[in-house]
C-alpha cells in the first residue's frame, strides 16, 4: 500500500491530486492501492458527483470564506472544515469479491476499523439504523457504508468506479457547528446519529489518527 501523508489544500487542489492519482493508476495498472489523507484550506463544501447544487447559496459560503467543489464520488454534500478526509484508490480485482459494492466498502472500512483500534476506539460498518432522507448534507444520512461508534456514524464514505478502479472518498469528523452546518444547507438537521472524534474522545486528535494510520499501514506492509 503506498501512503500520502497527511497535507492541506484547496478544495479544488484536492480534488484534482485524487484524479490524478485515480488516472495514474488506471493508465499504469497499479495494482498496489493508494491511501492519502489530507486537509483543506480555506473550509470548503464538496458536493457529490451527480447531486443537485440548488441548495448552495453564495452568499453564505462568502459569508463563512467557504469554497465549493464537486467530488468524483457520488453521496451529497460535505463541509470539509473541522475533519480529516482520506481517499483510497484500488484497483476492483484486489479486493475479495470486490465487484460487490458493498464488500468494497467492508474491506477499505476495515481499515479505518484498524486504525481506530489502536487509539482505543472500536468502530463498525453500518451500525447506525438505515436513514433516507431528503438533507442534503452527506452525515445526516445514515447507510450500510458508514462506520460509526456506538450506533452513530462517525465516518462517512462513497465511491466513484472506473475502468476496473475504485476511489473511495471519507470525511472523518473532529468536531461542527451546528448553526454554521444548518445554514449552509439550509435545512433543520438532527444531528442526534451523528458524533465526533471530540466526542468520543477529546484527548485525540488529528495528529493521532494520523500516526496511527502510519504504524497500521507499515503493519501492513511487514505483513503484520
């Protein structure tokens, strides 16, 4: 597995390195996956491939200096602001049943599961009760991908699949604001199924899910 610390960019930046990268490696035939986390600078909202922009209103992202991208991946809308988001990018054949989209999700969550396991925090896949509603923001939904603690979803993911490739998109969340949350997207959101690594443990941080990523994938590249 080739590991991408940890670096900060614009929405647009960001976006474009995780194409690159999905090119790259659909051009190139990598077979060995791709797992980069990173930050953005200024806070932006990425919207899912192929969601409805209606909800966005300027004005207010103006108001809050918060940017605007569309992501590769579907799902809706996600403010990237207090959070650490990863991609990983794998061709289908090297995961197990891996035509399946929902062992997809299984396999890459795994190892966000590992990597919680060692600060102590148990996640799993698909906890939270099912929840379709008509929010448009990504966390308020509840699906079989999510990765939640104690029923509440901590971590939320989609895909985007080309040529034989998957790109996995997650927002992990450290902490919100609930009224900066509401009023760009312009809805009520309850926000009771939700919780935040503040919450679950306020003395870790984004440094330390970052280490921890290190030591799991150099594990995992020992073989451990």
């Amino acid at each position: 597995m080739k590991f991408i610390d940890f670096s900060v960019h614009t929405g647009k930046d960001n976006m474009q390195i995780d194409s690159d990268l999905l090119e790259y490696s659909i051009q190139n035939q990598v077979k060995e996956p791709v797992f980069r986390l990173y930050g953005w600078k200024p806070a932006c909202v990425s919207l899912g491939r192929n969601q409805n922009d209606g909800f966005v209103d300027e004005n207010i992202l103006s108001q809050y200096g918060i940017d605007c991208v569309r992501r590769l991946t579907g799902g809706r809308a996600l403010l990237h602001d207090n959070e650490l988001t990863y991609s990983y990018i794998t061709p289908v054949s090297e995961i197990k049943n891996g035509e399946n989209i929902i062992e997809s999700y299984k396999y890459i969550s795994g190892l966000w599961i590992e990597i919680f396991k060692n600060l102590g925090i148990d996640l799993t896949i698909g906890g939270a009760p099912r929840h379709i509603s008509r929010n448009n923001y990504c966390m308020a939904i509840s699906t079989g991908a999510d990765l939640c603690f104690e029923n509440k979803k901590f971590i939320g993911s989609a895909q985007c699949r080309k040529n034989g490739y998957i790109l996995q998109h997650g927002s992990i969340l450290i902490d919100y604001s609930k009224e900066k949350l509401e009023a760009i997207f312009s809805e009520e959101t309850d926000f009771s199924s939700i919780t935040t690594l503040k919450e679950i443990n306020s003395d870790l941080s984004i440094e330390d899910i970052i280490k921890s990523s290190k030591q799991v994938v150099l594990r995992k590249k020992e073989g451990n």
